[in-house]
C-alpha cells in the first residue's frame, strides 16, 4: 500500500511533463498519418457496379483511408462527363458503395469516384453499365376504326432507339397475334375484324436482346361499318321484310333501324334487331316509308346511318262488295277503301267465267272512284265482276270478288278493243326499247293477233322506218293485256333524235272474215345514243388549304335529251373517282337542259383534312347515258392543328405516374409539329382547380410545355398529386402554321390507387389429402378503387419443386400461372392434362395471387397465401373394351393389341402402369389378376394410346380364350376386358422353330440360326425375335434332318451352338447360351413423319418373312447383315431388346423416304437412348438468362438428337478463355423439356468481373460425329 501511494504522488508531481510529451506525440502522429494518406490516394479507385434494374444501379469501391477520406462520385450518360447532363454528389466520410435511383430504362450510365479533397486526375477509371428494359405503359388506342387499330404507348424510362413489339389478337393469351416491331411508341393494325375485341400487349427490347415482358394487356372493339345495299321482301299492305348487307361486321352486330312516312319528319317506328334483317309491320298501305339503320358494335357505338331507299307498300284489297240492279248493257258496282289512302286507282274486271279466265268485259281502266257503271255489256249473258286496287307505283293488290248478274245475247260484229293504256312515251330512250301499255280485247270470237307501223310523222306520215309487222301472233283469248316492247329490228331502225309514231292494228277471229281495227299513233318513240360533254376549265388551287377555294369552272352539255343530272365526287386516291371521301354530290338537278356552264363549288367542309382531295365530275342526260371524268381537279385541305393522343395515364387508375406524355401527328408534310402543351385539373372538389405549377389552385387553365413533338412528355414527378382526387389531364399541339388542335382537347381522367390487392385460399384445406383436385378457390379484394383484375393460380410438385405449366402440359422449373377472373370469391377447375399429370401419394402446393386493374397493376406477394395437399388415387382405371387377338405367326404365338381408355373417370393419364394377361383353352375359365400369366409393366400411358404384346409358349394350334386388365400407378386394377378368343399359332409345316435364351431363361434378339442339310449346305436362315422369348422360325425347308446352328457376335467375336437330326416340322429346337450375358437394347423417338401408329419388332431372314419399309421404319444391321426391326408407334418411339453386346448399324427411315445409318456399340446391361433424326443445335433456343447477369447465369441450349456431347467456352473480350465446360461437367442440368439442357455457371470470388463477354456451345452427335455451335454474348453487372 505504501509502494502504491509513492507512485501516486510521483505520478501526480510528472503529469505536467507527461501532457507535454504527449503533446508532441500527437503532432508526430498527425504528421505520420498525414504523409500515409497521402500515400494512399496516390493509389487508383477502383469502382465496380453491384446491381442493376431497369432504374437503379448500385455501385461499390475501396478507399484507402476511410476514416478520413471522404468519395466525390459522377454519374453520367455521357462518357466525357459532360457537366450539363451529369450528376456530381459528395459521399459521407468512409462511404464505399452508393444506388442510384429514378434512372432510364435500357440506357447506358458512366460512374467514376475520387477522394474528394484530390484532384480531378485521381478519379477512378470509370465503369459503365446498361440499364434493363423497362415494360412498356399498357397500349392506348389513339384511333380505332373498322378494321384498324392505331395503339399507343409510352417508353415508360426507355431510352430512344429502343425496340418495341406490339401484339394483338382476339384473345387475352395474345395466341396467333399479328405482332409489330419498331422503335416507335405507336402501332397501326390494320386487316382487322369489325365489331370485334382485341387485345394487345406491348414488350421492350433491350440493346441486349433482353425482352422487358408484356405491358398489362388492354383492349378495344372495333368499329361496325355502317350497313348497305337494302333490299325489300314480301311487301305487303300492312309489312315488308327488309334485308341489307352487313358489309365488314360479324353476324353478332345489332342495328338501329328507323321507320318514317314523311322522310324522318317524324318517326313512324324505330327498333334495335340482330343480323341484318327485320320483318316490318303495322305500315300504312299504298304510302312510301322511309328507313335508315346504323350498325352498333359491343361497345354501343353506333356507325354512321345509311339512308335506305324509299319504298312503298302495297294498296289493300278493297271490301264491303256490292252490285247494282242489272239493265240491258249495265250492271253498276261498288266497294269501300279498306284504308287505302285517297287517290288510291281501282280496276274493274268482268268476264263470263266464274274463275275470270276468259277476256275482260270491263271499262279496261285505272280511275279513282269507289263505284263504276260496267257498260257496254251483252246482253243476256252472265256476267262475274271483282275489283282490285293499285298503289302509286303501280302494283296491284288481289281481287275483290264482288258477285255476279245476268243480261241477253248477240252476234260478233264488233272489232277487236285497243286499250291505249300508253298516252304516249316522252321519255327518252338510248340502247333499249322501253314497255308500252297498250293492251286488246275481243269478247266474241277473241283475238287473234296484232302488229305495229312506225313512220316519222303522224298518221302514218313522214318516212316509214318499218311497215306493218306482226308483234304478237296467235293471241286466241278475248284479252291481250300484256305490256310489249317493239321488236328489236325495229327499235334499232329508229333514227337518234327523230320521234317515230307507232301505230297497232288487232284482228280477231271472226268467220269468215275477222274484225279488224286499226289505231294511230298510240305512242310515239325519241331516242338519243350520245353520251353527254364535259368541258374541264378548272385549275387545282396550290397548296395547303385552310378556307374553302370557291368556285371551279368545269361545263356541262348535252344536245339531244339533255342533261337531267350534273355531279361531283370527292376520293382520297387518285384516277379512281370512287367517291370514298365524298359520294356522288349533285351540282344541280332539274328536269331537262341543253347545257350546265355556271361555275360551282365543293363542300369543302366534307373534304378529308390532312389529304389530297380529288375531285371527279359525272354528266347524266335524259336518255340515261352517263359519262364521268376523273380528277378535274384537287384540293389539299388543311383547317386544324395536329392529332393529338395522350398516352399516360392511360388507365383510370394508376399506381405511379412519372410523366404525361402523348403523340402528337402533324395533318400532312408541310405542318410539322411546332410544340406541345399539357394541362391538369382536380375534378373532385366543386372548384375544380387547375394545376399552376405549384399546386392545384388555378381557377382558369394554365399550359405547360411538354419536351418533344411527335413524341412528347411531361415531367410529373413533382405534381402534388394525392390519393382519392380524380384529376384530368389535357394536351393540345400546334403545327408550323400556328394551328392549334381542335377543342374539346383530347384528356385523359385517372386517380390514385397505391394499395395491393389481397388473395386468399379457401380449398384445397391445407395439409388435407384430396382424392380428386377438382378445385381451387378463395376470396380476394382490392380497397384501392381500381378493382381486381384477375386472380393467377400457380401449382408446385413438391417432390421436386417443379410448378405445372399450362401452356405446355409439363412440369417445369420456371412457375407458369392460369388466370381467372377476379371477384369477391373466385374459382379454378383443373383441365384433365393437370389432373392426369398429379400422381398418388405426392405432395403439391397451390399458390394464388391478385392483380387489380391499375396501370401498372398493383399485385399481392408471390407465395404468400396457399394450401399444401396429398393426392389420393381411390378411382381404378377404365377397363379396356376392345382387346384383339390374332394368331400369332410363330408355333404357339398370340399377337394381342389394345387401346387404353385412360385412368380414372377422365379419362386420364397414368404416370405409370401394369397390364396382367390370363389366358386358357377353357371357354368356362374363371379370370382373375390373380390367375394372370402375363404381367407387362411400362412407363406414361396416355389414354387412347394403342399398345400391342405377342403371348408365346402356348400349344400350337390350338384355341385359346384372354382377357385382359390394366393397374395405375396406385395400385388400382380395372375391370377385365371382354374375352377375346383365337387360335395360336399353327403347328410347323416346311418348317423348324425354336428360340435361343441365355441360363436364366431371357430369350436372345438378332441370333443367326441356319437350317443346314447333310453336306453341309444352309437351307434356311433366319434371326431371333425380339419378343421377349428368342424365338425363330426357319421356313422352306424340305422333309428331311437337319443340323440346326445358333450362331452371335460380341463385340466382333464368332460363337455357335448347333442340334443334329432335327426334323422338319420339329417346334422345340431350344438353345441355352453358355454365357450368361448381360443383355443390352436401344430404344428412341423419331420424327412422327417417318413413321406411323404401331410397334412391333421383327426379324428378318431367307428363309422367315422379311419385313419391307412398309411395315417397318427403324432397323437393325451387324456385319452387312438385317438382324431385327421395328416399327415406331403413334408418339415416335421404337424400342429393340436383348441384344448381345457389340457394334450394330442402326438404320432409320427419315421423313424424306430415305434410310439413313447411324453407327451404335452396345455395351454390356446397356439401355442405349437415341433421337438420330431431327436438328443438332436449335439455335432459336440458345440464349443466356438473365442477361445481364450479377451473380449466376444459365446457358440454355436444345437439340433434337440423342446422344449428343455439349461443350461451353466463355471468351472476355481480348479473346482470353475464362470459363470451360464440357459434357461431364456437374453444372450441366436437364431443363423443361427432353433433350434440352441448361448449364449453370455460379461466380465466385469477383469473377467474372463486370462486362461483356462472348461465349461458344457447341454440341457433337455422338452417332455422326456431326458437329454445330452457337456463338452469343451476355453482359456481367456486378
């Protein structure tokens, strides 16, 4: 204690001199530490990127004195740094890594880092990077039509020159889609269906090749053309059916058709109906209805109306009948007008035959009275009278019958009766002979015939172009009231412009002398054959117009009938005057002149904006020749500022919105886009402010430019937008001419929606075991306000951690999800390809998750809801109905053939099966799997897959009755199948038969056995089966003894086994090799083109059946010689077994009909597994993921063929080798699908460093020696 207290005080007497050492030891300290740092940046930084995305980078690197030195970092697109367009920001003290956030997608970023107290020749070297491609904003529809669609969306952060693919199809799986690839943010489908959804989804392209993966999937329906070509049916009184062409629209588009009386005055009628046509009734009889229909499409849009000709129903049949006390010549009638309107024409008719066949004793005219006094009439005779009415056009209604009476009789004195119904023909006629109402009766002895005399001047004065001339001969009826034309000889003598007087002459049949009478000029004929004139004066105006031209000079003539229609058209192309701008426009109608030279104008307000306008003019004159001249002049109209679409938002809701943007397309090549401006507005509050650039609090519109012109956006990222505020967003732009687009503005209306949806999954139960997946379901619900999209469902094997994929039907590494509908609950049914792909007492896991419909989609978490379940099989398979049995070609043999039903009720597939055979010769057998001889185990059976098993050791010749069952891979046996009877094979003639086995009974493929005679000589030569016995038949051979001799090769080495005296007609000539030999076979798939449905081994030989390539398509060779073969069944596959050992030529029938050879060693136990026929290296499915890669990458590569040998190189960019994998690498994994591998390349330890490098994979047909490779890159971000 006393030592401590000394040193205590000795210490406290030193402490002044201690601080004072001290003091000086600091100051060394700094000064060290000071020339050490110093030494330190002199050092190079190395900066290296850590991670990318399509909008951040992260980067990382080593200062040499953290505690002091603090980083100054650059980030640029701009390899120079340029300082305009790069961002210089100061680390904190030690700080060694940084992110950076809010970047391009697809674009190139520069970093470089320093000390920041250093000069700027200290910086690092800088590193680069580029970004991924970001997807695309959901397509918009700037304009749709009937058969196209103009889609548009934003690059979202893509940088210009990025690669955009647009795919539509009339399916949300986007199946068979029409795509479109360019760096344009728009795309137009054109060839498109009317009146139909569509459905389109948009991907970027990354520089690298990388896609960004769909847009959210939007869609539109097609506009329905309006309707045309009316036609009317069954026109009645009271209704007619009204037909017309749909054009371009689908049977399901609806019309609106509308009925008036008084040209749309008013509406009579009006009715929305399916298809393209309508059964009018209720109308008024004898008046002209009006109708025009526009189409409706799905969304209810309606095209324009096409105006349907006018038509007129049908007048009435008169009633309320009634006839008058008769006189000697006069019986008076009358009738009511059944509503018919005033002016309705009445025809009486009269005859002496109660059905009205014979001629007509009435007045022979139309007149408008509801009463007649039928005069003169015969008297004494009986009379039958009946009225008809007719409408305006003409056409007459049925008959009223309206009774009969009697008069008296006398003789036939009396000429025949002209009825000139004509009153002459003013109209003017060009290549055809009008119809003339002039008809003829004779009630005494009838009419015979008439004929017609035309001169040029009346009463048969002037010249004569034609003299009398029979018109119509052998009349033989009291009436003759057929219209007629003039015989063409003489119509065609009349001369153009010269009028020509017809009159007729009718005879009767009076004995013996006929009445004749004769009337002048019934009708007179002008005809005119020349086309009228058009003069074209005109001059197109020049340019691009604003306001209409005025007037053009183009005349008009005709010398001989005269115009009667002047018109114009308006079309887009040129020389075609097809009238699809503007149809036929009359200048001026009137009812006849020589001549139109009045200058006339266009509606240039009808004109195509933004087009070439050609104009064509048409002449009509009165004798209806037509001319028309194409073009007579064009106008370029351009009134209004450019087409404006606004791109984002594109939805009414949104979970993010950086930017507005839009496209903007100029009206022709003169008016190019200027500038562009956008606006916004809250719509929620009742002052509806409009954005001011600070906050929403502008009662009046405020424009802010929009950076671009075709293509433009606005930045939006510091708009305070807010959650539950609907807001609209407007644009407009301007063109070089100061024209501005037209108001309304185009606007887009959208609000907030930031909240994930939520799933839940209700069934399966978890960790319940299900014996039928029938289902999965669950609730799901969105409280942000865009509302549930779909719910996308994704199941797992768990045995393996494969997910089912639903496009191909496989289990797979990468999880592929089937989407349903989104509600308050939802539902999913297994189709039968995923129920047959679950297999018993396995284990799998059903997942769901909930996307709504904001743009982009909010999504709850992958994964994080979903049901464990265990799949019980309790259902057998089906039994199998048809089981074939035909006598086998061998002593003792049964070929059977089946078609599998399929497992469980499905039908299904099984993963794997057992079919157990029992025979007997026993009619009255008891079956049972139990009492089966025959088990046949084998791999996937598909249902209604053909399946084929040859039964052998059975007594020769003999009947046998089978059936037939069939396990799953639960165990499960099915019923039996129907008991099928026949012989087996027949006892030998001409023949020995035997087979060749190893000691433990296996009978041996593709032995050489010879039938040899007592010098010595082969008589008959064949080779083993393959099935599964060894069996051999040597046939041709005559009564005597024989040595029979088994001759193989292994592995070029000769070995026999012979039998003397050998009978012919012996069956049981068996051999047991000495060897017990460990046997071999191959087995593949080849095309389905080279083959067709059905397996079956066969061997070949002198003296057996030899099989030719119509029978089979695979065979097997050893020293020159056809040892077995085989024919591939339904899905390809072929398999030859229990082979000796050794070298083989296997030869395939290829899909072109020629045999191709293929050299195999089998090697002892060996099951060889081959795909000689197809492509060595699919290079359209050799790629790397993901690209760029960070941590590992996968090098994906499929071939058709089997076995093949892969090798991988990975070069840097200097050529220097750094990675090398051949075929007997680990890394080498199986991917979706057979013969298609993946290669995994893990990086450790800072390599490989970060950039691009080149790789080679390169595969080897180990049949051929066949060689191809694939050369890439892939880029390293690390």
């Amino acid at each position: 204690m006393t030592q401590m207290v000394r040193d205590k005080a000795r210490n406290a007497e030193s402490s002044k001199g201690n601080r004072r050492f001290l003091k000086y030891l600091f100051c060394l300290f700094a000064a060290l530490l000071f020339l050490l740092s110093s030494a330190a940046r002199a050092e190079t930084i190395v900066a290296q990127v850590t991670v990318v995305s399509t909008n951040s980078i992260s980067l990382s690197w080593t200062l040499s004195n953290p505690a002091v030195e603090q980083p100054l970092m650059a980030i640029s697109t701009d390899s120079s740094f340029a300082a305009n367009i790069s961002t210089f920001s100061t680390g904190e003290l030690g700080e060694q890594t940084t992110s950076y956030y809010g970047l391009s997608g697809n674009t190139t970023y520069y970093f470089k880092v320093k000390v920041s107290t250093e000069s700027d020749d200290n910086y690092s070297d800088s590193v680069s990077t580029l970004t991924l491609p970001a997807r695309p904003t959901p397509a918009l529809f700037y304009e749709v039509n009937i058969t196209s669609v103009t889609a548009q969306w934003t690059a979202n952060t893509n940088s210009d020159g990025t690669v955009y693919i647009a795919e539509t199809a009339v399916n949300e799986g986007l199946n068979e889609s029409l795509s479109l690839s360019s760096t344009a943010t728009t795309a137009v489908f054109e060839g498109l269906n009317a009146d139909t959804t569509y459905y389109f989804g948009i991907n970027a392209e990354g520089f690298t090749g990388l896609i960004s993966g769909y847009s959210d999937i939007t869609s539109t329906i097609t506009l329905a053309g309006p309707p045309s070509d009316e036609t009317y049916a069954l026109v009645s009184s009271t209704g007619m059916s009204i037909f017309w062409n749909p054009g371009l629209n689908p049977d399901w588009t609806r019309y609106e058709l509308i009925i008036s009386t008084d040209n749309f005055g008013t509406v009579f009628d009006s009715t929305i109906t399916p298809g393209n046509y309508y059964e009018a009734g209720g109308l008024k009889p004898n008046t002209i209805h009006y109708f025009k229909a526009a189409a409706v499409n799905g969304a209810g849009i309606k095209s324009d109306y096409y105006i349907f000709g006018s038509t007129l129903t049908r007048a009435a049949v008169p009633d309320t009948p009634s006839l008058g006390v008769p006189t000697v010549n006069s019986v008076q009638a009358w009738w009511q007008y059944n509503e018919n309107p005033a002016g309705t024409e009445y025809f009486v008719q009269v005859s002496t035959a109660p059905d009205f066949t014979g001629a007509d004793s009435g007045p022979g005219e139309w007149f408008a009275a509801l009463t007649r006094n039928i005069t003169p009439l015969e008297s004494g005779v009986q009379y039958y009278f009946q009225v008809k009415a007719r409408d305006m056009w003409g056409r007459e209604s049925d008959y009223l019958y309206l009774g009969s009476e009697t008069t008296s009789t006398g003789a036939d004195i009396t000429p025949p009766s002209v009825v000139d119904l004509q009153g002459g023909d003013n109209n003017w006629r060009g290549s055809a002979s009008g119809y003339y109402m002039v008809h003829f009766t004779d009630l005494g002895s009838g009419l015979s015939y008439f004929q017609v005399k035309v001169t040029t001047g009346p009463d048969f004065s002037g010249t004569q172009v034609a003299d009398w001339s029979n018109v119509v001969t052998n009349i033989n009826a009291d009436t003759y009231n057929t219209d007629w034309q003039l015989p063409a000889d003489i119509f065609n003598s009349i001369q153009e412009n010269v009028t020509s007087y017809v009159s007729v002459r009718a005879y009767d049949k009076a004995d013996p002398q006929p009445n004749v009478s004769v009337s002048t000029d019934v009708f007179y004929v002008i005809r005119d054959t020349t086309l009228p004139n058009i003069e074209n004066h005109a001059v197109s105006p020049s340019g691009w117009l604003i306001s209409d031209p005025g007037v053009f000079n183009v005349d008009f003539n005709d010398a001989l009938s005269g115009l009667v229609q002047v018109l114009y058209s308006a079309s887009d192309q040129a020389n075609t005057a097809n009238a699809n701008v503007l149809g036929w426009t009359a200048i001026n109608s009137f009812v006849s002149s020589a001549s139109y030279a009045a200058d006339w104008g266009i509606n240039f307000a009808a004109l195509k904006d933004g087009a070439s306008n050609y104009i064509s003019a048409r002449a009509v004159d009165a004798a209806g020749n037509t001319r028309t001249l194409n073009d007579v002049f064009r106008i370029l109209k351009n009134t209004v500022g450019p087409a404006v679409t606004i791109t984002s938002p594109a939805g009414g809701y949104v979970s993010a919105l950086t930017a507005i943007t839009g496209i903007s397309t100029a009206r022709n090549e003169d008016s190019a886009v200027a500038s562009n401006e956008i606006a916004l507005r809250e719509l929620t509050s009742s002052s509806s402010f409009y954005y001011d650039g600070i906050s929403f609090s502008s009662d009046t519109i405020v424009w802010f430019a929009a950076s671009g012109l075709s293509d433009w956006s606005y930045n939006s990222s510091t708009v305070p937008f807010a959650a539950g505020v609907v807001y609209a967003a407007l644009a407009r732009s301007k063109d070089v001419s100061s024209l501005v687009t037209p108001m309304p503005y185009p606007n887009a209306i959208f609000q907030f929606d930031w909240i994930q949806p939520s799933v839940s999954l209700s069934t399966p139960l978890a960790s319940s075991s299900v014996y039928e997946f029938n289902e999965a379901s669950g609730a799901a619900s969105d409280s942000g306000g865009a509302g549930l999209s779909s719910v996308e469902v994704y199941i797992q094997r768990l045995s393996d951690s494969k997910w089912w994929n639903f496009s191909s039907s496989l289990w797979g590494t990468v999880p592929v999800s089937s989407a349903v509908s989104g509600g308050a609950s939802w539902s999913f049914t297994p189709g039968s390809a995923l129920k047959g792909g679950l297999a018993h007492n396995q284990q799998y896991f059903v997942t769901a998750l909930a996307k709504d419909l904001s743009i982009p989609a909010n999504a709850s978490v992958f994964g994080a809801v979903g049901s464990t379940f265990t799949l019980l099989d309790i259902i057998p398979p089906m039994a199998v109905t048809g089981l074939t049995a035909l006598t086998g070609t061998s002593p003792g043999k049964i070929d059977l053939s089946w078609v599998t039903p399929g497992d469980d009720i499905g039908p299904l597939a099984m993963p794997y099966a057992t079919f157990a055979v029992q025979y007997s010769t026993f009619a009255e057998a008891v079956f049972s799997t139990q009492s089966a001889q025959v088990s046949i185990s084998t791999g996937v059976v598909l249902p209604g897959s053909m399946r084929y098993y040859t039964v052998g050791g059975l007594v020769r010749d003999t009947t046998y009755y089978l059936t037939l069952w069939v396990s799953d891979d639960a165990g499960l046996w099915s019923g039996s199948s129907p008991v099928a009877t026949t012989m087996s094979g027949e006892g030998l003639d001409d023949s020995i038969s035997g087979s060749v086995k190893t000691p433990v009974g296996l009978g041996v493929t593709g032995v050489l056995v010879e039938a040899i005679n007592n010098v010595g000589v082969p008589v008959s030569t064949n080779y083993t089966l393959d099935d599964g016995g060894g069996t051999f038949n040597l046939a041709g051979i005559a009564d005597a003894v024989y040595r029979v001799q088994a001759t193989w090769v292994e592995n070029g080495f000769s070995s026999s086994v012979s039998k003397d005296q050998i009978p012919m007609g012996y069956a049981d000539v068996n051999f047991e090799l000495s060897i017990d030999y460990l046997l071999a076979s191959v087995s593949g798939v080849i095309p389905v083109s080279s083959q067709a449905a059905g397996l079956k081994t066969k061997a070949l030989g002198g003296g057996g059946k030899t099989l030719g390539t119509e029978e089979n398509n695979v065979t097997l060779y050893q020293g020159g010689r056809r040892v077995a073969s085989a024919r591939a069944d339904a899905a390809g596959r072929f398999t030859i077994r229990n082979l000796i050992p050794g070298q083989y030529t296997l030869r395939i029938l290829s899909e072109s009909g020629e045999w191709k050879e293929f050299q195999l060693k089998l090697e002892s136990g060996q099951t060889l597994e081959v795909s000689p026929l197809g492509t060595l290296l699919k290079k359209d499915m050799v790629y790397v993921y993901p690209n760029p890669s960070a941590a590992r990458v996968k090098f994906h590569v499929a071939t058709d063929i089997k076995p093949v040998e892969k090798h991988l190189s990975v070069f840097s960019l200097d050529g220097s080798l750094v990675k090398e994998a051949g075929n007997d690498d680990g890394n080498w994994i199986p991917s979706s699908g057979d013969k298609v591998y993946d290669y995994l390349w893990i990086f450790s330890s800072g390599k490989p460093a970060s950039g691009v490098y080149f790789y080679t994979l390169k595969l080897k047909n180990l049949l051929t020696g066949e060689t191809a490779k694939k050369v890439g890159k892939f880029a390293v971000v690390r």
